[in-house]
C-alpha cells in the first residue's frame, strides 16, 4: 500500500507540469480551457462553437457545472487556461469551484467566457458583479424591442433581438465588416458606472427595454435603450479577459444558421452575424487578437551603444523598446504612432511619442533635463482592445564634476565683472581717504 502511494505521488509530480501548462506571453497557443455545461446535451446544441475553438487548437474539457470533482487548480497550480460556463442556472458549482475560486482564476491572468439567460442564479449574476456588470434584478425579465426585432421570430413578443449596434474595435472584432445582424434573445445588463474597465461590446437599440414579455408594465422598466448592454467585455489591469453575454442562445447553433431580417430593413440575410460575431469575439477573450509583447528597454549615450550605469545632466540619449503583436499564430511586428516613453521622476520631465520604423522597434532621442536624482524610464501603453504595457528601467542622473564645468562660464560674465569692479573700487576709496587731505 506505501509503495502504491508512493507511485501515484511520483506520478502526480511528473504529471502536473503538463497539466499546469498555462497561457504563456510568449507561447499563447495549446491552451486548455474547462466549459462547464448546464446539460451535456449543450455539447451538440452548441457544437459550431466548440468546434470552432478546436480547429485554432484549444483542448476543451467539457464537465457538468455541478461535477462534485471540478477543481481549478491542483497542488496550487492552474490546471487549466480559459473557462467557459454555459450553466447560468446553476446555483452552486460541484467540488472546490465557487465564485471566489474564479474570482481567483482571474486574479492570475486567465480568461472566462459568462453567459446568462431569463434563468440567471444568484451565483451567476454574483460573478457578473463582480466584473463590473449588473443583471436585470428582475428574474423574468427579458429585452424586448418592438422595432429592432427579428421578423423571422414567430412568438410574438419581439424577444428576439436583431442587434447591429457593435463596439468600433478591429481588435475585439476582426478586421472584417459584420454585415448581418446579431440574433440575441436574453436578459439585460447593466454597466457599473464605477468601473472603467468593462465595455459594451454589443448594445441594444434605444426603443429597446427589459421587462417580462408576458405581462403588461405596471411602471417604468429600470432598463431602457442604449443603457442596456447585450453582451460586455473586461479586460483587468493583469490583462486577463471576460466575456459576459446576457443570451446562451446566442451560441447556439440554431441562431448559428438562422436567416435575419431586421424589422423595418429591406435587407434579408440568409445567415445571421452570430457565428462571425462569437468567433471573432472568442479569440479576443483567448488572446488570439490584441496581445502586445514588449521586449527590453535600451538606451545608450548618442553615438554610444552600451548602456551606461549613470547619466550626467544635459546628455544626449537614444532610446528603444521593441513591441510585438500576436497574430493567432506568430509574433509580427506591431505598428502604431502613439506609443510613448516618460522620463520620470516624480512626474514626467520629457514626455516623447516614438517613432517606428515599422518592424516593431519604437525609437527616439532626448536630451537629459538639467535635475539630477533618479529616474525611471516608463512605458505604459493602454489602447482599446490591446494588452497593456507597463514597463519601467531606474537610472540615475547625476550632476556635473567640478572639473567637467567650463573654466569660465559666459553666462557668469556680470558677476565677475561686479567682483573686479567691487575690488577697484575698494582700491580707489582706500586711497582717496589714506591720501586725500
């Protein structure tokens, strides 16, 4: 019996670095991602997703929500990359999994993929709160717009949406234009006004509401018009990424392969834009699109190319940092005309924008300012959509020697002209008062 447990200890050590295997800044592929699933028939309902996830190499590890042995990590490491919970019924994760474990999961730099329905437990609607975004408290509530809707929608009641108003990002995106409307038929959320790192990604048209669409309004929904978010993003100061969708149906692949016809447009598509929506949005949230890699921080004397330990004020500097983006399947070089760098010590002494020279090299030249103490080289880049850089170099700056000032300085020529004039004239009151009678 000890040696048994000996071998299964043995095995487990060998095993967990595999296992353990996590996003990696300069490896972001061969991830593995666990879906928790409300019912394992969603595994067919939804498999246009799934497959899509598959064919760009994610490992997906499909388990019910309440799988009494769902863990996210083992012996304190992460078993696994990205999370999707497709279970937003569920009122209690099985195993060691809660709100504050994936809280957690975040916390470490990893990704979620949230989606709700008209059935949205607490535990969900807790886990959405705490990425910035708000639910309708109202448990039966659904968006309804009686001018944005899907015509091809025989219930009446105007609950499927046909959403067209999208965030203005190529990053979050792609490149490529969605030309059909997003089928959406779900619950309504809100923004946190107090957290400026969720954004809309999907909004509902301004005739838009949420209330319960099989009974009359007895007063004001709390929800209205382009307030309210269909689908949201986050990306946190550690750059992981969330996505929260109010419809579960949005997935699926039912409004996958359904016609749209938005009311009141003459436009009839025979496709709706979810697959392209969902897709380009996954690999967002995966890090496929907008992931930013900045390599060391260099900088010499002009005409120089090692880097001093100490600069002397008024030197004349270069400076360089080499920015990479992720394209899904290689490092190409990043372009971009707003990247800058702070020479920093308390507060920004120069401030200079980069050039580049197009194969991800940002570049410049300054004059050190006439202060000497420590300074900081800073880098800090935030811009829709991309992975924030935040980069920083100390280097210290120190004054001139006593011999390295010039022997005499033009700009002191009044002072010692007013010495010597002070000495002459001392020269010649002393000897008009000894000689003078």
């Amino acid at each position: 019996m000890m040696n048994l447990s000996r071998s299964v200890a043995l095995i487990s050590l060998f095993l967990l670095p595999l296992l353990s295997f996590s996003f990696s800044v300069d490896n972001p592929t061969g991830r593995r991602v666990l879906v928790l699933l409300e019912d394992l028939s969603l595994k067919s309902s939804h498999s246009i997703f799934f497959n899509t996830l598959r064919s760009r190499g994610f490992d997906l590890d499909f388990k019910l929500a309440e799988d009494s042995n769902l863990a996210l990590q083992r012996y304190g490491q992460y078993l696994y990359d990205g999370l999707i919970i497709f279970a937003p019924s569920t009122e209690r994760f099985g195993g060691s999994l809660d709100s504050k474990s994936i809280a957690d999961f975040v916390d470490s730099g990893r990704d979620v993929v949230l989606s709700a329905d008209t059935s949205a437990s607490d535990l969900i609607r807790g886990i959405a709160t705490e990425c910035g975004v708000d639910f309708d408290e109202d448990s039966s509530a659904m968006v309804i717009d009686h001018s944005s809707f899907s015509v091809s929608g025989v219930d009446g009641d105007h609950t499927l949406i046909a959403a067209d108003d999208l965030v203005k990002s190529d990053v979050i995106l792609g490149k490529n234009k969605l030309e059909a409307p997003v089928l959406f038929r779900g619950v309504a959320h809100s923004l946190n006004p107090t957290n400026n790192l969720v954004l809309k990604v999907l909004s509902a048209s301004p005739s838009a509401y949420s209330a319960n669409p099989s009974s009359k309004l007895s007063s004001p929904p709390q929800l209205t018009g382009s307030a309210i978010s269909l689908v949201s993003v986050m990306q946190a100061r550690n750059n992981a990424r969330v996505v929260i969708s109010g419809s579960l149906q949005m997935f699926s692949d039912k409004l996958f392969r359904s016609g749209v016809q938005k009311a009141g447009s003459p436009n009839k598509y025979e496709k709706s834009g979810n697959e392209q929506f969902v897709t380009e949005l996954s690999k967002w949230v995966f890090h496929e699109r907008g992931h930013l890699k900045a390599g060391s921080l260099v900088h010499h004397r002009v005409g120089e190319t090692d880097e001093p330990a100490i600069y002397r004020i008024k030197d004349d500097l270069e400076f360089a940092v080499e920015i990479l983006e992720w394209s899904g399947k290689s490092w190409e070089p990043y372009v971009a005309d707003d990247v800058q760098v702070q020479f920093y010590m308390m507060s920004p002494y120069v401030l200079k924008t980069l050039s580049t020279d197009k194969k991800g090299l940002f570049h410049t030249s300054f004059k050190v300012p006439d202060v000497y103490g420590v300074f900081q080289f800073k880098v800090e880049y935030e811009k829709l959509g991309y992975t924030t850089l935040s980069l920083s170099k100390q280097i210290p700056v120190r004054p001139y020697r006593h011999n390295e000032y010039e022997r005499f300085i033009p700009t002191a020529y009044p002072y010692y002209g007013a010495c010597f004039t002070t000495m002459a004239g001392f020269f010649v009151f002393s000897f008009v008062y000894l000689y003078h009678k």
